[in-house]
C-alpha cells in the first residue's frame, strides 16, 4: 500500500516533503534593499507532495511549494512564496515567481528598497 492511500477519519489529508531547495538571488535582492546592507540574498523552498485530492477545476495540483522567507503583508503579518505544480518542478518554479512577485510588488507599493524589519525567516521545522 502507498502512504497516498492511507485514510484515517478525522484526517483531511497527508503530505509528503519531497523536496527542499536552497535559492541564491543575490543580484536580485541587491537591487530591493535600501542601503549598502544585504540581510537575505538566499531563501529555501520546500515542496510537498499530497495524496492526489484534485482542485475545484478538476486539475491535480499534487505539489506545494512554500518559502522560509516571509514578507510582512498588509495586516502586520507574514507571508511567503506560495506555488503549486502537478510536479515537483512546476510547484518549485511557481514559488519563487510568486514570491519574487510579491517582493517587487512591495517594493513599488512603498516607493523605497526593502529593510530587514520587511523580511523574517521561518524557523526550520515551522515551514
């Protein structure tokens, strides 16, 4: 039997981290920060597989991507890159658009580079 089979009644679904992924963009966010200083210029991505519950589409997005490095949104909180894929790829490319998209985002929302107060890095078992 495969773990994607497994099913327990009060359990919505499982997933599986299939992989993690460290991303280097120095050029990139040198070009975000205000100042000379650089606090992050890498971040993490990890991806997880789940059990093959498809979207209200119909399409089968088994993968999930998620960023160690959150961006303060509007309401004070912190919010990372986000992406899905039908594979593990997919799910890892689309995290890093969508999270290089809300960098530039808030950066043109502010008219000014980025600060570390701007940016937090999720503890590793926390992601």
């Amino acid at each position: 039997m495969s773990w994607k089979d497994i099913k327990i009644d009060c359990i919505d679904r499982i997933e599986k981290c299939v992989g993690e992924f460290e991303v280097s963009a120095l050029n990139f966010f040198e070009d975000l920060y205000e100042g000379d200083i650089i606090h992050y210029g890498t971040f993490k991505v990890k991806v997880y597989e789940n059990q093959g519950t498809p979207s209200n589409n119909g399409a089968n997005f088994n993968f999930t991507g998620y960023t160690n490095l959150k961006l303060i949104d509007q309401t004070g909180g912190f919010e990372g890159g986000i992406g899905f894929g039908s594979t593990m790829e997919q799910a890892l490319e689309e995290t890093i658009h969508n999270f290089i998209d809300k960098l530039k985002d808030y950066k043109e929302s502010k008219k000014k580079g980025l600060t570390k107060e701007n940016l937090i890095i999720v503890d590793y078992d926390e992601f």
